[in-house]
C-alpha cells in the first residue's frame, strides 16, 4: 500500500535540499526518478548518488520558469522512463527584504520560481499524463509560512507558498475526475542550504529557528520523505487538495 516501486516520478529543485532527499528517498524505495534542476552539475551528482546505490535516475536540466525547457525534459523522461505517474514540485528559493524595502525583482524572482515554476512544471506533467489516461499524484511543496506569520522580510516567499496552497486546492478539483490526486506539504524549518544560509545571517544562530517548534529541533531532509511516499502511494488514494504540515507542532502551537 505505501510502495513507490516501479513507479515514474517527476522532481524538480531535485539538485539540493529537500528535493535532493525526495529524489534519493524514492528511488531508494524502487521509483525511477527524473531529477530536474537548472543546476547540471547537482542533478548529475544526485544521480549519480542513486545510481551507485542501485536506483534508477536520469538528470534533467530546466529552469522551471522557463516552459520551453521544462517541455523537453518532459519529453526527455517520457522517452527514458514513460509518462511520469508522480509529479513533485520542489524548486524554491529566498530572497530577503522588509516590505518596504524588497526590490521589485526580489519580489518577481520569489513569485516566478516557487509559484509560476511550480504552475509551470504540473500543467506539463498533467497534459502528459491526461493525453496517456495515466493517474498520479501531485505534490507541491509549499511552507509553515504559508499557514502562519512566522517572521519578517519573507513576504515574497510567504505569499508565494499561499499560492501553491491555493492552486494545490483548485488543481485536485479540476483533475479529481482524471485520478489526479494534488497535495501539498508545508514544511517547518528543514536543515537546508537555503536555511543554513539564513541562519548564518541571524545573530541567533538556529535557535531563532526552533524556538517555535515544539519538538525542540530542525527537521532533516529525510523525514519529508515518509510524508511523500504515503502521498504518491496507494495508501493515499482517498486524499486530494490537503495542505499537511510536516512541522514538528509549530503550527499547533
């Protein structure tokens, strides 16, 4: 019930961070992964990590903003693998500044890569598997910022995680009549090169980050991957346009 074996999955943001995990985790567990980034060299070290450890990957290279790339990866993995049956939109980056003071390209940037990327990559997917009749499931990774306020100068990245949150509702209506599934996963504070990036830059070190996590700690890469699996298997057939926190009681608080 919860197996991703044999299955063709779709990750983007895949060369670092929680899509690095995503992609490693679900191959480990029999998936046959596209791992797409705009970083070659990431993504072919990704792949190459799988493949020595007895995974099936193949490296994509796109921007996610830019759909004509997006399409031939699309075409790329089809040739390679077949039509994907899981879709996770990982890419996200960070770009901070108060609300008064935000560049209006830091603001553009934010919105293009975690929302429009995320828009851009699942459109695609879903055309694909539509035209094949091949049911899946999709998955948008969004934040705990989406849900709460949890601090100043990411507004850029807060509301585009919203988006995600309300694009993910509106997809799985659309496409629940095709058996496309959409979910998304809202993360608290994972230990990743974007956080660590930001915790350097706070005088309070990672402590300003777990204070309001009831478990005490950051989260590892890693543990996003049960929460995947359970939503790309059969063991979540009954669930679409849910926005699940993996948060570590952050947003119970």
């Amino acid at each position: 019930m919860f197996s991703v074996q044999g299955k063709i999955v779709l990750i983007s943001g895949a060369g670092n961070g929680l899509g690095r995990a995503i992609a490693i985790g679900l191959a480990a567990r029999g998936a046959k992964v596209g791992a797409l980034d705009f970083a070659s060299d990431q993504v072919q070290e990704v792949c190459d990590e799988i493949i020595s450890q007895g995974g099936i990957a193949t490296p994509l290279v796109a921007d996610v903003r830019d759909t004509a790339a997006l399409a031939i990866c699309l075409e790329q993995l089809i040739e390679k693998f077949g039509v994907p049956e899981i879709v996770v939109a990982a890419a996200g980056i960070n770009r901070r500044g108060t609300a008064v003071e935000m560049l209006d390209k830091d603001w553009q940037d934010v919105i293009d890569v975690n929302l429009t990327g995320s828009w851009n990559l699942v459109r695609l997917a879903a055309a694909e598997m539509i035209k094949a009749k091949v049911q899946g499931s999709m998955i948008f990774i969004s934040s705990v910022a989406s849900l709460v306020g949890i601090t100043t100068g990411i507004a850029n990245y807060s509301a585009s995680k919203g988006g995600i949150n309300s694009l993910t509702r509106t997809l799985a209506m659309e496409w629940a009549t095709l058996g496309i599934r959409v979910n998304a996963i809202a993360p608290t504070h994972f230990r990743t090169p974007m956080l660590e990036k930001a915790i350097s830059l706070n005088p309070e070190g990672a402590e300003y980050f777990t204070r309001n996590i009831p478990l005490g700690r950051l989260g590892q890469p890693e543990e996003l991957v049960g929460t995947i699996v359970y939503l790309s298997s059969a063991a979540s057939s009954m669930v679409t346009g849910i926005v699940l926190a993996v948060d570590g009681g952050h947003t119970a608080r």
